[in-house]
C-alpha cells in the first residue's frame, strides 16, 4: 500500500476522532478499520417509573465497528451489536423482567443493532449521528447527539485522551414492548460514555 506523509495520517484520525469516540473504539495504527475496547464505553439507558422515579439500567456486553476511507473521512460507518441478554440492573428483578418476553425478548432476539446511515457535524464539538436500530425484529430510524465533552494529551502514555457523551431516544413501544405501559413511561433515554485514546497529534 502506497504510504501517506505522516501530517496526512495524523489529519485523518483528527477527523476521525470524534466518531471513534461515539463508542469508545480504539484505533490501531491509522488502519482503517476499528474495533471497540469495551473497557472504554458504556451504553446506558433510563426509564420513567409511575412519572416520580427514574430506573436505570446498562449491557455489560457489547461490540462496535468503525469503518473510515482515509481518502474521504467523511464516509464514516459505525456498526454496533449488543448482547440483549446482557442487560443488567441494580434489581436483578427487573433485569430479568427486562430480559423477558415482554421487553427485549432475547430468547428469540439475542443482538439489538445499530448501523449508521450518516454522520453530521454541527460545530466543532458537536456532531449528529443517524442510523438504523433494530430491536426485536423491528428496525426503526434514531438519531443521537454527540458531544466533546473535553481532550487534552497524557504524556505518561503520549496519547490523547477525549471524553464523548452521546445521547438520544427512543419509544419502547415502537419496538413492540408495550408491557406495563401503565406505570413504564413509553419513552426511554439512552446515553453512551466513551473515554478515547489516540496517538497525540504532537507525537513526534
């Protein structure tokens, strides 16, 4: 493969940063295809409980794939699957119940999905990410809102490291979970930490 001057590989993963970071993928070497470090990421979701309380609730297990043409960085692609059964809670009773055939279903849906369809930038620090999510066998339209929240380098590793939090919506019953919509609210929030490290753009 023909080799890039290095200010050009170090332009690209600029430019690539803020959506690595969507869930926290960790880069390999300016290559083109990254892989998620699930260390560095969290997917999180909470609920309206009897319109007082607020449930929350996260996967322990998840997988993403980022996908960059270093020609064109702006041909972005996130792929990400989630481990239903994986859905956990602070009470394990409503983890289960969550696991159930009311809700996420995983014994006949194991993997809930995610697959970009567009990448928009609106300033510097903010970004809009659209895509399909499909959930129960359902696919439906969603769009999350990406935030930098800071950056700075870490010279004992000669990285940069930047904080993302990405947030959005969705309605549960859209996806066929309508169960205990009586005290459940019908709208759930979903939120997706990420720490990134890259090599510093003032690495030698």
């Amino acid at each position: 493969m023909r080799s890039r001057p290095i200010h050009a590989i170090r332009r690209c993963v600029r430019l690539a940063l803020p959506f690595l970071a969507l869930y926290g993928v960790a880069p390999a070497m300016a290559t083109d295809t990254y892989r998620l470090d699930p260390h560095l990421g969290t997917i999180e979701f909470s609920v309206g409980y009897f319109g007082l309380f607020t449930s929350h609730g996260w996967f322990r297990q998840f997988a993403a794939l980022f996908v960059m043409d270093p020609t064109a960085p702006a041909r972005i692609r996130v792929d990400v699957n989630v481990d239903a059964a994986s859905v956990d809670m602070a009470w394990q009773d409503g983890a289960a119940m969550l696991r159930s055939a009311d809700f996420f279903d995983v014994q006949h849906y194991p993997v809930v999905r995610f697959n970009s369809t567009a990448v928009e930038q609106l300033n510097p620090s903010d970004y809009r990410l659209s895509g399909l999510l499909e959930m129960r066998g359902v696919t439906k339209p969603i769009v999350l809102d990406a935030k930098l929240i800071g950056r700075h380098p870490d010279p004992s590793r000669r990285a940069d490291v930047a904080d993302f939090v990405v947030t959005g919506a969705i309605r549960r019953s859209a996806f066929g979970m309508v169960a205990n919509r009586t005290f459940l609210s019908d709208t759930v929030d979903i939120t997706i930490r990420a720490r990134l490290q890259l090599p510093s753009a003032h690495a030698g």
